[in-house]
C-alpha cells in the first residue's frame, strides 16, 4: 500500500451508514492494484443529514466519484447534476461520477447489476412476464430496470405495509415513462390465492423482499408449492448466501435458482467501468471477495 499511494493517487468513496461491513472497498482497491490504477477508495460512516456535507468535501478533494449506501442514496440524488434515466426514475443513486467539468451525474447501477447476473445465469428478461415480491430499494431498481429493458409484464406484489404506497408510485412511473410496456401492476403479498395464480403464468419469480435475510433465514416470501421448473427464480438478499428460496427453487428443479451475491457484484463492476472506463477483473474479485 505504502508504494502504491503517491501525491496523485485519486479518490473514489463509499457513503452512508453504516458502511464497517461493506465488501466494496476490497473489491475496489484490489481491482485498481490490478489494474495499475492509481486509486485508492475508502469508506466513510455519513449519516443522511450530512449527505451534501460529504458530497461537497468529495468534490473539494477532486475525488473522481463515489458510491452511495443507505440511507443517503435518494438525498444524493437530489443534489447532483444530472441521472441517468434508471436513476431518475428510481429517484435515488448508488453511484456519482464528478465530470471533467466539476458536475456530478448520478447512476443506478443496483438495476443493471440485477440484470447481468440474470444473464449471466443464462436468464434473459426481455419479453419476459415477472413476477417480483417487495417495494422497497432493492425491487424499484429491478422495477424500472426491468421496464427499460424491455420486460413483458411486472406483477409486483408486497405486504401491506409502510413500502406498499412505494410500489403504486413505481407502478405509476413506469406505465408514464415506458409505455411500451404490456402490463405493470401490484397487488397484496398476502393475496396468497392470487399470487400462486400469476406466479403460475409468469418466467420469472424475483425476491426483492427481505424475507428470507439473516436473522430471517427460515422465511421464504412465497410457498414453495408455488415453484416449478419452467421457472426462473431469483433473490437479491446475499446473507445468508443461499436463501431458503434458492434452496427451494433447486429442489423444485427450477430452470434457473439465482442469490443474491452476483447483483452485488454486478452492481460493482457497472460502477466501475463509470469510475474508471475499465472492466472489473470480475473473476479474479468473485473468487477472492464472493
Ligand atoms: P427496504 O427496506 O428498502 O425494503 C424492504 C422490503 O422488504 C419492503 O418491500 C418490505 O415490505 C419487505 N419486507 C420486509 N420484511 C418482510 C417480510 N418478513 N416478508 C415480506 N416482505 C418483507 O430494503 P432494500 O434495501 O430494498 O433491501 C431488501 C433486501 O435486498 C435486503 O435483504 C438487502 O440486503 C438486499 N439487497 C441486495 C442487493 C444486492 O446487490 N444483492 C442490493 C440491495 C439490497
């Protein structure tokens, strides 16, 4: 490390909080060590009411751009420049790139990076019917991404709670922003009839929910019942690494059973090549970080 920092090593950033656990700065500085960047990326705990703070102490130390985590990912969207179409629609960002002329643009990369795992599992989602479970961050990213790229049908569905008003206002935006689009609706998770009926005419079955994370580990978001092997099911929830509804998916001989862990990474490559212009030594960071 002491070699590899000089006085024009650039810096790129992690905000939000907490960040202690995130996996990002490994993966970051190991791929420019890789890469003979000169780069260094660095964590820091940034409570929401000090976004901008930070946003303005990073231009000010001329990083080249920075990630964002919860809970400042829809503050920071409102105080850039410019978004990317996928971030404008979320109305939130993951990742800030400052522009040769000082301006930040902000990105979306959770979305993408959902999409090329899918792919990357030999799923492709264009004309494809969807049926995704939650409202919340996670599943907006994957809502809009899916609709700008092409999906079929999106059926979201999602507990009654404090997230539900979330999804009829992402169902909303995307019928306005991409018309194209045969049908996008959400309807009550508890509607266990329903949901069993649509899940049954769909190709897809997304968790975005967080059924199913650490210490919930036992919870799987739908009955496994409700699996077949037509179906390609996929969680974002990466902890614990194979959720009971990859496990279930397996076991019910789905055509694809998809964690969590490949979005993260995915997610992280996109971003990258928006730092840096380069491809992430994606498989040597998998085998080392995943
Ligand atoms: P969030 O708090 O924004 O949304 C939570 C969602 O989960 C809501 O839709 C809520 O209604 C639903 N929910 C909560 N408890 C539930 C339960 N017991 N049963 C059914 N629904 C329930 O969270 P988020 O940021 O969208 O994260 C959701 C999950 O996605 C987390 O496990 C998170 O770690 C994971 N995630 C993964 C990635 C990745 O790269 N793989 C990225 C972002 C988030």
């Amino acid at each position: 490390m002491e070699r590899r920092i000089s006085g024009h090593t650039q810096l790129y950033a992690l905000i939000g909080s907490p960040v202690g656990h995130s996996g990002s700065p490994a993966m970051y500085n190991y791929s420019f060590e890789k890469l003979g960047i000169d780069a260094a990326y660095l964590a820091f705990d940034v409570p929401v009411d000090k976004t901008k703070d930070a946003i303005d102490a990073l231009r000010t130390l001329h990083a080249g751009g920075f990630n964002v985590t919860m809970p400042c990912k829809t503050a920071t969207a409102q105080i850039v420049d410019r978004l990317s179409p996928a971030a404008e629609l979320v109305g939130a960002c993951n990742t800030v790139v400052f522009e040769e002329d000082g301006t930040m643009t902000g990105h979306m990369t959770d979305g993408t990076g959902f999409v090329r795992n899918l792919n990357e599992h030999g799923v492709d989602i264009k004309g494809k019917k969807i049926v995704l479970l939650g409202t919340g961050g996670a599943a907006t990213a994957i809502a809009v991404q899916a609709a700008l790229d092409g999906v079929a049908e999106i059926a979201i569905f999602n507990r009654k709670d404090e997230f539900y008003a979330n999804g009829e206002k992402t169902v909303e935006k995307i019928r306005k922003a991409v018309p194209s689009i045969q049908n996008v609706y959400i309807e009550d998770l508890d509607n266990t009839e329903l949901l069993g009926q649509v899940i049954g005419q769909s190709d897809i079955l997304i968790n975005a929910t967080r059924a199913g994370m650490s210490p919930m580990e036992d919870v799987i978001p739908v009955p496994a019942e409700f699996l077949r092997p037509e179906l390609a099911v996929a969680d974002v929830v990466y902890n614990p690494k194979e959720t009971l509804l990859v496990k279930k998916a397996k076991e019910a001989g789905c055509c694809a059973a998809v964690g969590g862990s490949g979005m993260l990474l995915w997610q992280g490559v996109a971003a990258f090549e928006l730092f840096t212009g380069q491809e992430m030594p994606v498989e040597e960071v998998r085998e080392k970080f995943f």
